[in-house]
C-alpha cells in the first residue's frame, strides 16, 4: 500500500546522493523488462510502481519519452518528482 511506498522513501532518503547526467530512459526500460515479464506470467499477480527523484532537467528527454510509451501498457505506474532549483518545466510533457 502507500504505507509502504512511504516507508520506503523515507528509508531510501538518507542513503542516496543525487547527481548527474539525469538519464532515466535505462531505468524505466529495466522496470518495464521486469513488469513485461510479470505480465506473460499466467498469475499477472504484481503492479510495479517506479519513483524516479531527480534534482535536475532530464538530459535523455527523447529516450524517456519512447521508454514510457513502451511501459504504458504494461502494469506499472512511473511517478517523476523534480527536487530542487532546476527548471523542471519540460518534465511536464512527460
């Protein structure tokens, strides 16, 4: 639940260190080869929910456009959260 997605944000916190270039595409490419394969299962028991924190512009905004069109369908959900200075306007097409 969201209890959790909480608990681990607030674990995950503390432990990460933030930094460039922001390239997300691979990441939501490896969660989505994860969520795919979840879906050929018979089950299709698991949702995934893939948070990407980032304090800067996105620097592969191409890529992670293509990537999330690719992940739209499978079961998942991809949340972006700008943290920060940066000029995070571009991010709002995603």
């Amino acid at each position: 639940g969201i209890q959790g997605v909480v608990e681990s944000y607030q674990s995950c916190l503390p432990k990460i260190q933030l930094y460039g270039p922001t390239n997300v595409a691979p990441i939501i490419s490896k969660v989505a080869r994860v969520a795919a394969h979840e879906e050929r299962t018979k089950e299709a028991s698991q949702y995934f929910i893939l948070l990407i924190l980032t304090d800067g512009v996105v620097t592969d905004m191409a890529d992670t456009r293509e990537a999330i069109v690719r992940a739209s369908y499978l079961p998942m959900s991809i949340i972006i959260v700008g943290v920060g200075n940066a000029d995070f306007t571009d991010m709002q097409i995603l």
